[in-house]
C-alpha cells in the first residue's frame, strides 16, 4: 500500500490506545505523515467523531483520507490554535504527536534528510519556508553554527566542526552533502563516523525546522485545547524533545521548578498516565526508525 511505503506508523496501537478515544469525540493528529496514526484514530471513531490533522510538508497531502469525519491542514502545528478555531473548533479530546522526520522525507535524496545520498542541502518538512540547511552552514556566523552543532547534536568538538566550516565555506560555499561531509571528514575519521555525521545532521535539521521552538508552542497550546479530561499521546525520537514533553507534563514548565504554595503543592495543566512507552525489540526488528521512540501520554487536570 502506498502509504506503507511513505511511512510506517510507530507504536501505533500504544499510541491511539493513549487518547482513550471516545467515538463521538474531536482528535487532532498534528503529525499526518502517511497517515497511520490517523487512520487508526478514524478506525475507532463513530459518525460523530471528527478528526483533524497537521501536515507541514506538501508530500504528505497525497496522503489524505477520503472521510468526511477528516479533515487535513497543510500547515505548521505551531498555528494548531489558530487553526482549530478556524474550524470553529475550541476544544478538543486528544492530540496526537509523532514528531521528526518521515520515512518519505528520509528516502527522497533531493530533501536532504538522509546521509546517505548526494543531495542538495535542504532539509526542510515545509518546502516553502526560507531557511535550509544551506543557509546554516554558508550565512550563519561561526558562532551560531557551534551553538546548533552543541545545543541540537550535543557534539563536543563544535567550536573546531564550526571554525573549519567557516574556513572552507569563504574558499567556496558548501552547497551539497558531499561537500560537507568532505569539509567535516577531518571529524569523521574514526569507527564512530556515521554517529557523528547523523548528530550534525540532526542539529542541522532541528536548526532548519526550528523543532525546539514548535515543540514548546504546542505544549504550551495544549492545555488551552484540551478538554477536561482530554489526552496527550506524544512520540519523541531525540532526548532533547523528550526532556520537554516530560518536563511540561510534570512541571507545566520548561525549565526550573514550579512555584509551590505553603503546603508545598503546585498546579500543573496535565497530569501524566502510566509510565513512559518504548517499542518492543520486535518493533524495532521490524522497524528501525522506530528505535529511538519514547512514548508518553497526559491527561489535561
Ligand atoms: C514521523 S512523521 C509522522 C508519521 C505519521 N504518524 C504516520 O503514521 O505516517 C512526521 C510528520 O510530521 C510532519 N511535521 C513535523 N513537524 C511538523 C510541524 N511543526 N508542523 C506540521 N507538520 C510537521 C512531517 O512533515 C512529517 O510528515
């Protein structure tokens, strides 16, 4: 099926079964991709139910589900708010999130996602945004690329990766992915080779995607949206994303510590249910991508 091929869903009965869904209630899958999540939510809603979804990238539009209890927004879901309401949508059951990259985008060398092809650097969900990964590496100041190399890749060596990408870069700008991987090899010599090159691909790519930023937009949303009651059902594939989802499940906050009253209590938007998720070892035989997921669900107090 063509879906299949454009994505295989991850932790997809976990996942769904986190949103305890209610056949007549309204989701949002902020993450369509091929549609997997999405279908599923459908295959245990009723007539009533309703579904919205969030797709940045055009690709994914081809995706979409004939089904009049669906509906398919190709927009960012830090706009997830805004746009609800323009359905006239204001709260809803439960959201669904499955962050990062597809396995389309993944596969088509001319995205830019992958190491594995001489590609253009790109890197964008949302083909129509200003930033990729080329800006990064030929406009950002050295000390800007060291901070996305630091902060998204946690790569020690990113004042030395920086400085030489700026060194080369003024000989001649570094336009494609064999071009940086050959201004990098001097980092790239070593067993470790393909870890490293993916960590700066990622810190690239989060940088490109500002996925930090949305990240934090849409938690914050999340409360505003839910319902009494409603559900979170968020999948994570990089410790930088978890630590916020966890983080603002536990504390309503991003950083530091609640504020607490003199019994030493505090009030927090969501409270979480069960424990962290992670795919079983045959998911993970099955699917590779799915490795690195963390599943975590909330409910809104
Ligand atoms: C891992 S895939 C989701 C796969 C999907 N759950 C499925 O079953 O096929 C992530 C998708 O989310 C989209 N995406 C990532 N960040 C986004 C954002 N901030 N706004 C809208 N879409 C986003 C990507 O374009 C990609 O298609």
């Amino acid at each position: 099926m063509m879906t299949m091929d454009y994505h295989n869903a991850v932790l997809l009965i976990e996942t769904v079964d986190g949103l305890d869904i209610k056949p007549n209630g309204v989701y949002v899958d902020v993450t369509f991709g091929g549609g997997g999540h999405s279908r599923e939510i459908l295959s245990r809603l009723g007539p009533n139910g309703k579904l919205y979804a969030f797709d940045q990238d055009k690709d994914a539009l081809a995706n979409t589900i004939d089904d009049e209890r669906f509906v398919l927004i190709n927009e960012n879901f830090r706009y997830i708010k805004r746009f609800l309401r323009f359905y006239g949508v204001k709260e809803v059951d439960g959201v669904l999130a499955d962050f990062g990259v597809s396995s389309h985008q993944f596969d088509v060398a001319e995205r830019g996602f992958s190491t594995r092809f001489e590609a253009d650097l790109d890197m964008r969900m949302n083909q129509d945004s200003k930033i990729s990964a080329y800006q990064v590496v030929n406009n950002y100041s050295e000390e800007q690329i060291k901070n996305v190399l630091l902060q998204y890749g946690e790569l020690r060596q990113s004042p030395a990766m920086a400085r030489v990408i700026v060194t080369e870069r003024a000989r001649e700008e570094i336009k494609t992915s064999e071009q940086l991987k050959k201004v990098l090899k001097p980092f790239l010599n070593h067993k470790k080779e393909n870890k490293v090159l993916a960590q700066i691909y990622q810190a690239i790519r989060i940088e490109v995607n500002q996925e930090i930023e949305v990240l934090k937009e849409l938690l914050l949303q999340t409360p505003e949206i839910l319902k009494e009651g409603g559900r979170l059902s968020f999948i994570s594939y990089h410790s930088l994303e978890d630590r916020l989802v966890k983080r603002f499940i536990r504390n309503g906050l991003f950083e530091g510590e609640p504020e607490r009253d003199m019994f030493g209590n505090f009030e927090v938007p969501l409270r979480k249910v069960g424990k962290l998720i992670i795919p079983s070892r045959l998911e993970i035989k099955i699917n590779n991508r799915a490795r690195s997921a963390k599943l975590r669900i909330a409910e809104k107090i």
